[in-house]
C-alpha cells in the first residue's frame, strides 16, 4: 500500500473537470486508488467521477491518497502528479477539440412537417427562455461588456442569499451545490470567453453567454455520466440564470438571426407560440408524434418540423450548420460541404413547389361528383394564422386552439386580451363563423397546480382543468360572449368524457350569459359543442348529441384515448394507427348519433388534413372537415373527384376488417383502383415494411 497526504489547490477545487482527468488517470492503473478526506469520513474511488464529486472538495481541502495493487507506486506518482499540476486545467483543450467535432452527423426521425431548411441550430430548453441573436455596433461593444458583467453581479448576489438559506435550512451538506453555482459563475472560462465573444463576434450579451454555455455543456455530454450529466445541468441552469438577469435588466432583441432551427428535447406549443416566426425556419426534437401539438403547430405555420430523433439535442450547439429535411423524416448535423450543395440545390426545388401549390386558391365548399356539399374548415393555433382562413379558401374557423393564446405556462391572459383575439378571429372567420375552444390545458398553466401530473394526458386536463379553475374559465367565457356580439361564434367544450361534464361546463356559461346581462354588457348567447375524443363519450354519444347544438370529432385524442397510444411519444408511434378499426366504429357511431339528433358534426383531428383519410370520413357520412389550413386545396381538389357512393363502400370494407394493417391494405388497393390519378402511393398509408 502507498499513500501521500495532498490539498487541493485548484480554485474551483476537485470540481468535474478536474475529477473527469482523475479519473482518466487512475483508470490506466491496476491499483484501487482511494481519496479520503482528513476532515470528515467521506472517502472516494478515484476510478469514478460519481465517487469524487461526491467528496464535493473544494480550495484547501486535504486528503490522503492511497494506492493498492501491482502498481500501486506508479499509480500515487500519477496522481500526486497531476494534483501538483492543477489536474491539468484542459478544459481549453477541450473545448477546442468538443468545438472541432464537426463530423457529418444523420440522424432519422419524422417528418410531421413538410420542407427542406439548411440553418443553424438554436438549443431551447423547455420552459427557459429563447434567445436571439443581434449584430451590434462597435460603438455598443462596452455597453454589452458592462451588461453582462452586472448580470454576473447579479446572478453571484441572488446565488449567495441562495446558499446562505439552503445552509442556514438544509445544512452545509445540501449547500454546498450553490458553492459549485457561484465557482461555475466566476470560473474566468465562462466570463473571460462570453467577453471574447462579445468582442470577436460583435453580439449582444445574451447570444455570447448562450453560445458560450453550450459549448462548456458539451464538455459534460461527451463524458456518458448520469452524476456529470447533472453537473451539466448546473452549467445550464447558471446560464439560464444569467440570460434571465441580463434580458430582464436590458433591451430585448428581437432580431433572431433568419436561418434558426430550433432544436429541443421536447417543445412546448406555448414556446412555438412566443418565438419570432419570420426568422425561425425549421424545427427539430427529441420527442414527438404526428399529432403532438408541436407538430401541428408546425404544418399550421409552414414550418418544416422533424421529431422523435431520439437523442439528437444532446448532441447539438446553438450555432452548428444543420439541414432538416422533413420529406426524409432526417436531420443532418454538420453537413459536408458537398451535402450542403446538395440540399441547396433541392431547398430551391422544394420552394418552387410550395409556392405553386399556395398559388391556386378556391373556397368556399367543395361539392363531390354526385353533388353532396362538404364544408372545409381551417384549424387554428396562433393569431398568425388568421390570415391563413382566407389564403386557403376555409369555410371559417373550424377549431380554434385558444390555449395557445396563453403565450407562457402559468400566464393567463386577460379578459380584455382574449376579447380582442376573439373578435379578431371573428372577424378573420367571417361569415362561415369560428369555433373558439375553451383551453385544452393540462396541469402547465394555472397557479393552483404546481407538480407535474403522473399521467397528465389522463388527468386534469381540459374540461376538468376548467371546471376546477373556475375563473379561468369564467374569464374565458365572458370574453368568447362579448365577443359574439361582432360576429358568428360558437364555443366547444374539449374532452367530454359525458353529460355530466356538460351540464358542469353549460351551468357556467349560463351563468356568465346572466351575469353580463344583468351587468348591461352586450353580450350574446352561442352555440355550445362537445368535443368527442374519448371513447366514453363516443359511447353515450347519442345522450350527450341530445344535449348540445354540435359535435366536434376530435381524431388525435380519440386514436390516443381508444388505443391508449401517447400521441405524443415517439417510442410508441408504431402502434398510434389512425385507421385501427376501433378508431373507425367510433367515428361512425358519433356521426350515426349526431345524425339522430339531428346536429352537425365537424371532424377537427389530424385525419381530415389527409387526402385519403378525408375520402374515407365523407364515406363514413362527415360533409363537415376542418384543418391544417395549408391543406385545404388539396383535400378539396381530392374530394372534388370522388364520388360519395364509391367513398361509402371503400368505408363500408374498412370497418369490416379486423386490424390497422387490414384496413391499409383495403384503402391502398381501393384507392389505387378506383382513383389512380387521384392518390400516388405517396398519399397513401405506407406499404408495411417486410418482417425480416
Ligand atoms: C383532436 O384531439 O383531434 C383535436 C382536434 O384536438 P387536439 O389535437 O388539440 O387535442
Ligand atoms: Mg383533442
């Protein structure tokens, strides 16, 4: 056995840059190599990073070191070594090599959103802030060095009272993470290179310490180490610290440099929502489905989108090239020069297209070959897509997702805002009308619910989230009354499980009517809907039919709900079929249950923006469709040529199949048959892959 006595020296004491080398070292060694602290009995393998860190040794510490094994006099000279020579601060080193690893990097997804972009990657963790890129002039080079500066001041004062209440509460053990906060904060790696940044690159504060950031996190995601990985996150979260102190002191910067791709883990619609859509171009996540509201916020807003790309953030830099190509369901990180030319030449292609297909607009209803009327609605999110009612030729709004007016969790906005976007959705709607959705939020927004709910998408969410937040729905109603007054609105409640939510959702809004009424606030009663989406609610369709004015058929969540798929995980994408039978029966026994009632159903899911799948719901009965509005001309050039008998007996064959694949083959071989022109292969559900 070999042992020495040691201090350590290094001004961020044995922190994980230090404790990664360690490791480094001790590992080319038999020996076990054990670290013991003299002022406690916490002792540490030196062959693992978890082992060290948790030593939490800072500045003075002392230890003894020992070796035992075959080499156990070689392996202490190496280790005293490297103490003696301050761990061999690399992180320069690394860092460059980290930023040098530009190797062509493809990584398969899907493609939720059509489009080709080549840009630069933009890194948003969810709920934290974004951050924009802005060129500044020589002359603001100071002021943005002064900025940052007094937001590192800033960030060290709030971190201290931090650590002084975690010690005073928790005990020094627990405050010793705030230690490694405040070493992160004025570690001249971080400090020295924002400034250099500042200065070499001419930007504003917040990009360099965006960018600056990522590249000291990237240090830590190289090394696969759960308890680094959290060091990592300690980086991120004294980052996230700083932007927030330096975009709450100074002027914001709108400016987000015009080819940013988005990359995330996972991306909250409400984050979509906040960015600024002229520079953002394309968005590339972690996680994701088709009908993931990511995703249909994306096709909404024309912005090419890949998900489900598994563990692609991790891997990616604000700034680094990228081409996202949603056709191939690929993204492409650091592309070759000859794949850039590549795609350059395919983006212009792509354009081309696009431009022609917006180009030719019809509207109103479109009548199939037989005659029979069907009504093709827009789906809208966002404010920005108003306009998009009449560039696509819709019949109004069909569904308006009004909880993506809440431009952050948490934030509700007032009554006097929602008022003002609901007449202007009016207004955009004209006569055909808009159907405004009370919020279809779960457990992000609202004070009242903090934790995150096990299983959110069963939980309270939509109707139930309105009926516990009375006032948010209250608010919500007023303004969607008052707002009927200047033009045709109707109000549909989301995730009726049964009458019993309805009556709940209906006696509120009655009173509301009462309440502006007897207030003399003009006011005017509308049109009250159910959404049906889950398969209790299809199966008491005809009892709650009898009790509202309309249907809205919500085929996202009802895929979801009928065969407990998340429609959001990637994972389980395989077994997320809109065309499962299960689906199907409930589809037609909701049209069958409004046609008793003699009420109007409107199909709002993802499955009316597909050509096909279209076909197949007029076969089933629906004459009323809402969708993505960019995909209106082409539903309606497909439903212009069929005919509503040939739609029927194609359903008719699909609802007596058995499984998902049955019914893709029918509608394949189907449509193939009876309208070649009409559905390239393309358009159809994919042929299954051969079983190896
Ligand atoms: C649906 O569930 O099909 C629907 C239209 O609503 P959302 O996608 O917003 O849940
Ligand atoms: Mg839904």
């Amino acid at each position: 056995m070999a042992e020495r006595r040691l201090q350590v020296t290094g001004r961020l004491g044995l922190h994980a840059r230090a404790a990664a080398n360690l490791v480094r070292v001790a590992g080319r060694f038999q020996s076990s190599l054990t670290l013991h602290r003299l002022d406690s009995d916490v002792e540490a393998d030196a062959k693992s990073i978890l082992s060290i860190l948790t030593l939490a040794a800072s500045r003075g510490t002392e230890l003894r070191v020992v070796a035992n094994g075959v080499d156990e006099q070689e392996a202490l000279d190496a280790v005293v070594g490297l103490f003696s020579r301050d761990f061999d601060e690399t992180e320069r080193q690394d860092l460059e090599r980290s930023s040098s690893a530009t190797q062509e990097l493809r990584c398969k997804g899907l493609g939720v959103s059509d489009g080709l972009v080549i840009g630069r990657v933009l890194r948003l963790q969810d709920g934290t802030r974004e951050v924009y890129r802005a060129q500044i002039a020589e002359a603001d080079i100071e002021r943005e060095r002064r900025r940052f500066r007094a937001a590192v001041r800033l960030s060290r004062r709030q971190l201290e009272a931090i650590k002084d209440r975690a010690e005073k509460e928790l005990g020094r053990g627990h405050a010793y993470i705030f230690d490694a906060h405040l070493l992160f904060l004025e570690d001249a790696k971080l400090t020295r290179d924002v400034e250099d940044y500042i200065v070499k690159q001419r930007s504003n504060a917040e990009w360099a310490a965006k960018v600056v950031g990522d590249r000291l996190l990237s240090i830590y995601t190289q090394i696969n180490d759960e308890y680094l990985r959290e060091r990592g996150s300690d980086i991120e979260d004294v980052i996230q610290r700083l932007l927030a102190n330096l975009t709450g002191e100074g002027p914001k910067y709108p400016n987000l440099s015009g080819d940013a791709v988005i990359v995330a883990r996972d991306l909250l619609p409400s984050t979509i929502a906040e960015l600024d859509l002229n520079h953002v171009k394309a968005i590339a996540t972690d996680t994701g489905g088709w009908t993931s509201h990511m995703a249909i916020i994306a096709r909404g807003l024309g912005l090419t989108a890949v998900v489900g790309l598994n563990e692609f953030y991790g891997r990616t830099r604000t700034g680094d090239q990228i081409i996202v190509d949603a056709r191939r369901g690929e993204v492409i990180l650091h592309p070759d020069p000859a794949t850039v030319e590549e795609y350059k030449f395919t983006s212009g292609e792509h354009r081309d297209i696009a431009a022609t297909v917006a180009g030719a607009v019809e509207s109103g209803p479109v009548t199939t070959r037989d005659g029979v009327s069907i009504a093709l609605r827009a789906n809208v999110e966002l404010p920005h897509e108003f306009q998009a009612v009449r560039n696509f030729g819709a019949c109004g709004v069909g569904l308006f997702r009004s909880e993506f007016l809440l431009s952050r969790p948490g934030l509700m906005h007032s009554e006097e805002d929602q008022y003002q976007a609901y007449r202007a959705l009016a207004e955009a709607a004209g006569a055909d009308g808009a159907v405004v959705r009370l919020f279809d939020v779960g457990g992000e927004v609202g004070s009242e619910v903090k934790e995150r709910e096990r299983n959110p998408a069963l939980g309270l969410r939509a109707v139930r989230f309105n009926l516990r937040n009375k006032e948010v729905m209250r608010t919500q109603v007023r303004a969607i009354l008052r707002a009927a007054v200047g033009g045709r609105l109707s109000l549909v409640i989301p995730m009726i499980a049964d009458v019993a939510d309805v009556r709940l959702a209906q006696k509120v809004i009655a009173e509301e009517l009462e309440s502006l009424g007897s207030a003399k606030i003009p006011s005017a009663k509308v049109p009250i809907g159910a959404m049906i989406e889950v398969p209790s609610a299809v199966l008491t369709a005809e009892k709650i039919a009898s009790e509202v004015d309309f249907f809205e058929l919500g085929t996202n969540d009802l895929v979801q709900y009928t065969l407990a798929v998340d429609r959001g995980n990637d994972k389980v994408s395989d077994w997320f079929r809109t065309l499962h039978p299960a689906v199907l029966y409930g589809i037609q026994r909701t049209l069958e249950a409004a046609g008793a009632a003699g009420i109007p159903v409107i199909v709002c899911g993802e499955m009316a923006s597909t050509p096909a799948y279209a076909v197949l719901l007029v076969g089933m009965g629906a004459i009323d469709l809402s969708m993505t509005p960019a995909m209106i001309p082409r539903v309606r050039a497909a439903l212009a040529q069929i005919d509503t008998g040939e739609a029927r007996e194609v359903a008719a064959r699909c609802l007596g199949s058995a499984t998902a694949d049955e019914v893709e083959e029918i509608v394949r071989h189907e449509f193939r048959m009876r309208w070649p022109d009409l559905f390239p292969p393309r358009t159809l559900p994919k042929e299954p892959e051969p079983s190896a």
